[in-house]
C-alpha cells in the first residue's frame, strides 16, 4: 500500500503513451493496489496510471455512491460507443478545473483483469464517461484538450500559478 504523487497539468509527462501490459505478475498487483490507494486518497473515482508517472496501460475506477466498489482496467480497448453525452468532468491532474465535456453515452469495452483474463464490460451514464476520461489519460490526452483554446489558456495560467 503507498499513495503515489499525481503529475498535474501542464507536466509533460502527462503526455505520454502508455505501453501495452505484458507481464500479469505481483508487479501489476501492487501497481493497482496503490493506483486505488491513490484515487481514494484524493479523492477521485478514477486514475490512470499515467497519472503517477507510469506508463502502462492501466486504469482503476470507482463510481459507486455508497459502497466502495473498485475496478481495474488492464489494456483497454473502446470497442462501440453509442450516442453523446455531456456530462461536466474534473481531473486529479487538473486541480480545481470542472467543465462540460461531451462524449459517448453508451461503451463496450474490453480489458484484461490483473490476472490476464479478457473480459468485456457495457456502461454507461457516469461509468461510461469515467472509463473514457481514464483510457485517454493513457494516449497522453487530457479532458481539458476538448475545450476552447480560450479555456486551455486560461487553466494552464491558473495551474502554471498553483505550482509556483
Ligand atoms: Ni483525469
């Protein structure tokens, strides 16, 4: 168990692509286990490992609105995406900054658990635009690269602020 620090925009770092998980060994187990550590620290309902300054694709969410109910993701790969939604989002990289975004309403997806097994998962409403967010974290993408250039602006002079 650790809770590992989480690179804020605009790190470079963020932008990185995340390399394909080949090896379902301990390593991939503790690495989910503080990724969740992490999230729920924050708090947040979702991470992407990314985030702390790992590049492999795995994300852990949790959506729940009462019990603690963690998933985890492990390559995972958008199959269909039906409808649009617009939802307003945030982001543990993004501190402070929640803006409408719009995106698929409805997702399959298909993933490998820390074992390796392949399985498919169908959500939608808050599920569904979390599990997005996440897996574009692991393409080096940001939900604030969907907004206005005005915007971008504006939320890189006040985080560029924070940092210092
Ligand atoms: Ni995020």
């Amino acid at each position: 168990m650790a809770i590992r620090t989480i690179l804020h925009h605009p790190d470079e770092r963020l932008r990185t692509r995340a390399a394909e998980v080949t090896k379902f060994d301990e390593n991939i187990e503790s690495l989910i286990e503080d990724m969740l550590d992490t999230m729920y620290d924050a708090p947040g309902i979702g991470l992407a490992a990314t985030q702390i300054n790992i590049h492999l694709r795995v994300i852990v969410v949790d959506c729940s609105r009462e019990e603690k109910t963690p998933m985890h993701f492990i390559n995972p790969v958008l199959l269909e995406e039906v409808g649009i939604e617009e939802m307003k989002e945030g982001c543990l990289s993004v501190p402070g900054v929640f803006e409408e975004v719009s995106r698929a309403e409805k997702i399959k997806i298909k993933a490998q658990n820390a074992g390796g097994t392949v399985f498919e998962l169908e959500a939608d409403g808050l599920l569904a635009v979390c599990i997005q967010h996440e897996i574009e974290h692991l393409d080096g993408k940001l939900f604030v690269d969907k907004l206005s250039t005005l915007k971008q602006k504006r939320i890189r002079k006040k985080l560029e602020k924070i940092k210092l």
